[in-house]
C-alpha cells in the first residue's frame, strides 16, 4: 500500500511525548519539520535511514538532504508554501543520506494547524522504494527481452515462409527486417573466398555508396573478428584507429556491430552483419546475440537451397526427366530412408539397370538402407568402406560413378558395378550402387544423368538429415535416448485422444535414493544407472506406447493395458529385472539400485495433466512406503 493510500490521522490535540511515542517505531522515517522547513523532530527510523545523529539535526533546513538542491525549491513552492491552504500531498524525490549515497523515495507531506487553523508545520513520512523501483525495473527488462525474443521468434517464423522466393529476395527480406528490430543503420550479408570478402546484399536507413558485388580485403576486418569468433561477434562500443577497419569503412564507420559466421552446412559461407553509426548506450543481450546466430543458420540454409537450385537450374532443360525425378524427392518425407525408396522407385524407370541400391552413413559404417534388383539380397549389409571412392568435391557436389571389379560379397554376379560417393557441402551422406545392364549404353546415356539425380539424392538426403537430426535434439533425451518430457507429453496427449482407444494407464517412477548414488560414486555412474533404467524400461515394457524421461531420475510411462492392475504387474516385473542389475563404480564398487513408481488409468473427463498428478501422488505413497516398489490407484504391492 502507497502512502497516498495509507489513512493519515491528524490529532490536534496530541502532546510532545505522545507524538514522539507513536512515531518512534513505525518503519517509515518521520520528520516533523516548522513552518520555515527547520527540523523540529525526527523518529528513530529517519536517523537510521539517513545516517544522521539526532541532536546534529535539530533545527537544521530540511535543504541538505535533498540529492537535488532544485527539488528542495520545487517541492518548496508546491507542497510546503505557508500561505496557501494545501492538504496532505504524495510525491517521488530523491535524498541524500550522511554518506553522500541517494536512494529514492516516496514522500506523505501532512500540514498540521493549531487550534486557530494556523499552520504549525508539516508532517512528513518518507518510505525507500529503491528496492521496489528496482525490481520494478528488473520485471520490465525481463518482460522486453521477452518481447524482443518474441519478436525475433515471429521474424524467424516469418523467413520460414518464404519457401517460394528466391535466395535474394529472402536475403533481403531478412537484412531489413532484422535491422530494424536490433535498431542498427546497416545490415550485409558477405561470402568469403580465401582472403577476400565480398558483400552479396545489404540494406541501409540512409542512402551510401555500398554497392552489391563490392569486395574488400578480409585481413583486420570486424568480419575477420567474426570469423575467428566461429559463431557470433558483437561490440557496442568501436574506437576507430588505424588498426580496426570495417570491410566498408570508406563508406561508413560504425559505433557498434553484431555479426555471425553463415556456413552452408559444414562449409564457410561468409558473414551476416548489422553496424550502428551512432552509439549504442548499451550492450547486445544475449536474445540479441542468441538471435543473429539463428538468423546466420537460417540463411546459411537459404544459401545451401540456392547452391542447389543453381546446380539443377544449369541442367534441366536437357534433363526433363531428372527434374520429375526432384519434384518426386521433394514431395517425399523427410526421411532419409523413405527418399532414398523414392529414388530407387523413380531412378528404375528412368535408367535400365540390373540394380540399384544406396547405402547411407550410419555413425562410422555405410549401411544399405535401400535395394531392388541384383542388390536385393544385401539390404542391410554394411559396404566395406574401401569400394567407396572419395567424392572429389572441386566441382561441386555432383556424384561421380566410378567401375568397381567387386566378389559376391558386395554383389550377386560378377560383373562389375558403379559407385558413387554422395556427398553434400563437403559431408559424405553415404554411396549410391549400380548393376548396369549394358555397359556401353550405360556409358553413352544413362551415367550423367544418374550422377545428376545422384547429386539430387544427396541434397535432399542433406536436408532430410537435418530434419532428423532437429527432430531427434528437439524430442529425444541426449543422455537415455528415450523421449523427452516434451515429446512424451506429446505421445500421451496423442494415445490419451485416439479414437476407440483402449485403456491407457499411466505410470510415474523414480530412481530410489539417486542423489546419495551420485554423491557415493559421482555423476558419470548416476548417468550410466539412469541409461541402464531407460534401456531397461524400454526393453521389459512391451506394450509400452512410450518410455519417456520426465526429467532428473523422473520416468513417465503411458501402456494399453486393460486394467491398472495389468500395468502395475509390468511394471513390477520391470522393477525386479532393474533391481537384479549389477552395478560396478569406477572404484570397481558393486551396487543395486531400485524404483518406485505409482500407476493410474486415464479417466473419460482426464487431462493428461490430471493423471500425471494421481499417477505422481502414488509415486510418493511408494517412496513412503519403503521405496522399491510400484503403487497402483487402489492398490498397492
């Protein structure tokens, strides 16, 4: 409550020692001041506040503790005028304490009159609201840089749409609007070759002499800054010398700068830059650097597009039937074993071949994940990494077929076959194989234009796996391999919604006593127990429709099972195979862990919100109950 809210009772009638006795410990300062503004009286808690002895104030001006000499005369001629009939008045000023510090506050001045209604002096109670004006200031920078990432988030969604517009009018698009919101005068997007910088778009508030296609020096550039940085490089504050030139600097001298490294997939593409010509009172946030790093991605995956519509642009016309071929890819999933499918389905119709098959890396190995034909038999079979010849990338990513003299290992017949490499912006994606039917019509017609479908098959594997990859960051737990907590709610939220679904139970458990093994034996053993739990979980569960990682020790399990009682014995059974688990610390210690859990079935009126809550109620009963075992709703073992 404000001072101005607070009820002010004026007694006048009130003795010296009453007064004093009232106020003494009340948790505001109270001064009590003459008509002439002199101190005639203040409580304990002033002199605590302001660092003053009591007998050094007493018939001083109030003047020498106002932080501004002008607010003592301000405030004077509107709060404090000894003619004029004001009443009780709230007001913001800021003081000065003893030790020369300020703090702000929020001041009541009450008149008080005598019996003849003439002003005796004034009343003042002083509250420090620095504290409050601070967290005040904290709540409204949180709440703007939630709007700025916000914004950035709408922007970055915004580009995603732009799925139909060329490289350049994405770039552009992207400068603008990305200047704009950072309040920057220059955006430029740069590519860099050797030592060379070259400037392939920009955007400016102001007209300048920048020009697309200028190219400048890379040496003891900000954008040499940013790409010794490997990710984002920004400055608020630039001091011009000799030794610090922008790539544009004979056009412009910025104040500030915030730039990102563009790579198109594991290769360097350039930069993206934003300058501010005047100075900028502040540093970057981290949402503005977390920002033009994404912004970097984004482009960098417009850029990997653009390569790609290029290289097929210069061969299409005479290549009709390859370009079927890439609308067919692109409609695909992005799965790379459905492309490859799609490839091998649409590459036999336009190629006459014994065989086909590709094989795409698998961590270490290149595994055939697609096959008809001859290479049938050797779907799933890994290819003896010495048959693939090294794709040799000086001429882009276009696959090169080369004759390998294989044994029935590799292939069902003796005559040889073609391999290519495929290969995206330097990163092997895996082989394409080949079983030509006729040699020499192999050679005349049919090799360019598999390698040029080849190099289609690769960028879209490319792009396929970096969907796989973002999905797999985005759902799985990097330490169990299991779903995360989002994804699990997900599938929950989906099994819980099915349409004539069956009964679901859900189950919650927890590793018992996880803190004192990590403390025991250290962390690196609490992760192998908690692996160990989800691999276990994974495997005795059967009917699981998900094992997910709910966080920490916290497992969530969702089973099709007719009744919780059905649930509750899986999970036992889960629980005595865990619990038989030898574990062994890197000191060579041998020790078993245990779980608890609790199990609930999904009601007709449940969120999958409400079911987790009774499911993680019983967790506890468990856990309260001795630990090491399950609890069903109703029921317990």
């Amino acid at each position: 409550m404000s001072l101005s809210e607070e009820t002010t009772v004026v007694t006048r009638e009130l003795t010296e020692e009453l007064f004093e006795s009232l106020v003494s410990h009340l948790p505001d300062a109270v001064i009590f001041a003459d008509v002439e503004r002199r101190i005639q009286f203040v409580n304990d808690r002033f002199v605590e506040i302001f660092g003053y002895e009591r007998k050094a104030l007493g018939g001083r001006s109030t003047a020498f503790f106002y932080a501004n000499p002008e607010d003592f005369n301000r405030t004077g001629r509107a709060h404090f005028d000894p003619d004029a009939q004001t009443g009780p008045q709230t007001y913001f000023i800021e003081y000065r304490r003893r030790d020369g510090s300020t703090f702000l506050s929020e001041t009541r001045a009450v008149p008080l009159f005598n019996d003849a209604g003439e002003k005796r002096g004034y009343l003042g109670i002083i509250r420090d609201v620095t504290d409050l004006v601070e967290r005040d200031k904290e709540l409204r920078r949180v709440r703007n840089q939630l709007a700025r990432r916000l914004a950035h988030t709408k922007l970055l969604y915004e580009l995603s749409t732009h799925e139909g517009n060329t490289f350049q009018e994405v770039v552009h698009f992207a400068l603008e609007a990305a200047g704009e919101m950072l309040d920057m005068d220059v955006s430029i997007l740069s590519s860099v070759r050797g030592e060379e910088l070259t400037v392939r778009d920009f955007w400016s508030r102001e007209p300048m002499s920048l020009k697309v296609g200028d190219t400048f020096d890379l040496d003891d550039t900000l954008c040499a800054h940013t790409l010794e940085s490997g990710g984002v490089y920004a400055v608020h504050e630039i001091e011009w010398n000799s030794e610090l030139l922008h790539p544009c600097h004979d056009h412009f001298r910025p104040k500030a700068y915030i730039g990102a490294v563009v790579r198109v997939g594991e290769q360097l593409y350039g930069t993206v830059s934003f300058a501010r010509l005047t100075p900028r009172k502040l540093p970057f946030e981290q949402a503005d650097e977390d920002f033009v790093g994404m912004l970097a991605n984004w482009l960098g995956v417009f850029a990997s597009r653009a390569r790609t519509e290029r290289m097929l642009a210069s061969e299409h016309e005479a290549m009709s039937a390859a370009l079927e071929l890439q609308k067919t890819l692109q409609s695909s999933s992005l799965n790379r074993t459905d492309t490859a499918d799609v490839f091998l389905e649409s590459a036999a119709t336009l190629v006459d071949v014994d065989g086909l098959a590709v094989a795409l890396r698998e961590d270490d190995q290149t595994v055939i994940t697609s096959a008809n034909g001859s290479f049938a038999p050797l779907l799933g079979e890994v290819l003896p990494e010495i048959i693939i010849p090294r794709a040799d990338t000086s001429h882009g990513d276009r696959p090169s077929l080369q004759t390998w003299h294989t044994s029935r290992r590799v292939s069902q017949i003796d005559e040889p076959i073609q391999i290519a490499e495929l290969t995206y912006s330097g990163q092997s994606l895996g082989a394409l194989l080949v079983q030509p039917s006729s040699k020499a019509k192999f050679e005349k017609r049919q090799r360019s234009l598999l390698e040029l479908t080849a190099g289609m098959l690769a960028a879209r594997l490319s792009v396929a796996g970096s969907y796989e990859r973002a999905h797999r960051e985005a759902t799985i737990d990097a330490l169990t391999g299991i779903p995360n907590r989002r994804e699990t709610l997900r599938c929950m939220k989906a099994a819980a919604e099915e349409p004539g679904r069956g009964a679901l139970q859900v189950a919650i458990i927890d590793v018992d006593r996880f803190k004192q093994v990590n403390d025991t034996w250290g962390h690196g053993v609490g992760d192998r127990v908690l692996q160990k739990l989800a691999n276990c979980l994974s495997e005795e569960l059967s009917r699981a429709i998900v094992v997910g990682r709910l966080g920490g020790e916290e497992f969530v399990i969702g089973l099709r099972e007719p009744d919780v009682e059905a649930a509750q014995a899986q999970l036992t059974r889960a629980l005595e195979v865990f619990s038989s688990v030898d574990f062994v610390s890197d000191d060579g210690e041998h020790f078993s862990v245990t779980f608890s859990g609790g199990v609930t079935s999904m009601r007709v009126q449940d969120s999958i919100y409400d079911a987790l809550q009774r499911a993680d109620e019983l967790l506890y009963r468990a856990k309260r109950g001795g630990r090491a075992q399950v609890v069903a709703e109703n029921r317990e073992i």
